[in-house]
C-alpha cells in the first residue's frame, strides 16, 4: 500500500502473527523501484534470527579480488563472540555497499578496516578507509533520498548514490543508527549499530 509519501506492507510470520514493513524509498525512477523491491523481498524474511558478527569475515573475503587490483588491503577486527538478533540478507546488504564504497574510493595502495565492538546493549559496527573522503557539505546529503550524491571513485568508478540510502533504511529496521566521520583526503568512518543480545551471548559461553 502507498499513501502518497511511503510505502507500508503486511506480511505473516511463521508463528501467525502480522507484521509490517514500511520504506520512506519513493518510487521516483526505475533505481528508486528497484530499492523498493529489494526492501519489500527482504522484508518478508525480516524475522528473529542469529546473525553472528564473525560472519562479516565471508563477507570481506567477496572483495579481496577487487580490492587486489588496486592493491587495497582489507583488515577486520571482530570479537569472538558477539550475537546479535538480526537479518542476516539485511546486515549483509549493509555490509557489501560499505565495504565496496571504501574500495571505490581509496586510492591505490591504501587499507581498509572493517571492525566491530560491544559497547553496552549494542554492537558498533565500521567500514574505516583511508581515501578521498566526503566534503563537509554533501555528509547530509548521503542518506537523504531527496538529495543526489554520487562522485567518481579513484578509478573512475560510478555509482547512482543510492546504496547507502538503502543501508539507512536496514539499519533503522534493526532500531540501529548509522553516521559517517570523513576528512577530505584524509578517509572515511561509517558507523552502524546493533542491538546486542546478551542472553544469546550467555548460551554461546
């Protein structure tokens, strides 16, 4: 259902009760419908699942080819053991546009962290870069739907900008935030949170 500002959908869970899922993504273009898709889909698997924070190292491995070619070092700094309750498609969606953002945009020869700690009732992940870094002027603009941001990365690379507005939308699905800390020329740091599950901690032990 649309109501002119965003879309909401109701689905079934598994155990019979309903749920919905609501996108401030507005169908706006053929980039802009294929989000919405993308949002609807995983919606419906968008269920009380284990998502173990050692898995984002299947994720990193993905981009060891492509970083390779512009001898780009990636790094992860994980702890052990830190579950969380969260949709593994979701989190991996975030994952994958982060850390092919920090690819894009270092320069040959540079490092990327990827890191994630506990800190009270959450985990605080980061994808850390040391490449071109975003103006002071255009950090609003990167999860805003209704303002464009997209530039060349160190190879000429493109991109239509929406991928980190999708990484807002699943991030806020988990009740999480996300925040970038960049310098020009300098590098990037963006941030995510998620909510940290110490019962399921307690059984891992």
């Amino acid at each position: 259902m649309f109501n002119g500002k965003k879309w909401t959908l109701l689905f079934s869970k598994p155990n019979g009760q309903f749920a919905y899922f609501e996108s401030k993504v507005l169908v706006v273009s053929l980039s802009g419908f294929i989000i919405s898709l993308l949002l609807f889909s995983l919606a419906l698997s968008l269920l009380d699942t284990r998502y173990r924070v050692k898995q984002i190292n299947k994720i990193t491995v993905l981009y060891d080819d492509i970083a390779g070619q512009k001898s780009i070092s990636i790094k992860n700094i994980l702890p052990d053991k830190a579950p969380v309750f969260a949709d593994n498609a979701m989190i991996n969606t975030i994952l994958r546009n982060l850390i092919s953002n920090a690819v894009k945009f270092t320069m040959p020869g540079g490092k990327i962290i990827v890191s994630a700690m506990e800190k009270q009732n959450e985990i605080i992940c980061s994808v850390s870069d040391n490449g071109l870094g975003i103006p002071k002027n255009n950090i609003e603009k990167l999860f805003r739907i209704d303002q464009s941001y997209s530039t060349a990365g160190t190879n000429e690379e493109t991109g239509t900008g929406l991928g980190l507005i999708l990484c807002k939308e699943f991030v806020e699905k988990h009740n999480g935030k996300i925040w970038v800390d960049s310098e020009e020329q300098k590098g990037s740091t963006f941030y995510f949170t998620l909510p940290y599950n110490a019962e399921l901690q307690e059984k891992n032990q």
